[in-house]
C-alpha cells in the first residue's frame, strides 16, 4: 500500500476558518495592519455574530480544506464552505 494516506479528522475548533475584508473598489485586506486602516468602514458588523458564525462554520468544514468568511464594506456578510487552503492565502501583489 505505497499510496495509503492515513487520514486525520481534526478537532472541529482546529478546523480553519479565515475572516477577510473587501472594500468596494475589490481590494481584499490582508493581516491586522491593513484591517486596522480601514477599521471605521466595517463598524456595522456584529462581532458576536461573527464568533459564532465562525463556530457554526468550524464544525462544517473538512480537515483537509478551510472556509472563509467575507465581509464586504457594502455590508453583505458571504462565506466560502470548505475552499483549498491556498484560496486568500496572502497579497497576490506581494509575491
């Protein structure tokens, strides 16, 4: 069996659940530091929605990939269930 991955189910709050940012003109934030510049746009959002909204999400998502939340300054709240771990990884303009 050289080709037998022994597969691993994490714990459901070590799963990966990434929560990013959008502004309207398409720019996704990236780390804390470009959050807080922009901080005043998303005070609409409900932080105590968001927690546990990450913890529902948490136990939806597979071991093997993470979900994403998106929270857009228009004020739409999407998310992505179960994405490559890649997807919104870093600053595609940093590489």
């Amino acid at each position: 069996m050289d080709n037998f991955v022994e597969y691993y189910d994490l714990p459901w709050n070590m799963r990966t659940v990434d929560i990013k940012h959008k502004l309207t003109d398409g720019t996704v934030l990236y780390g804390k530091e470009q959050y807080e510049k922009h901080v005043g746009r998303f005070t609409w959002v409900d932080l105590n929605f968001i927690v546990r909204f990450r913890m529902w999400l948490q136990h939806q998502t597979h071991s093997s990939l993470k979900s994403v939340i998106m929270i857009y300054e228009t004020g739409v709240i999407e998310y992505y269930l179960n994405v490559p771990k890649s997807l919104f990884r870093q600053n595609p303009s940093s590489r």
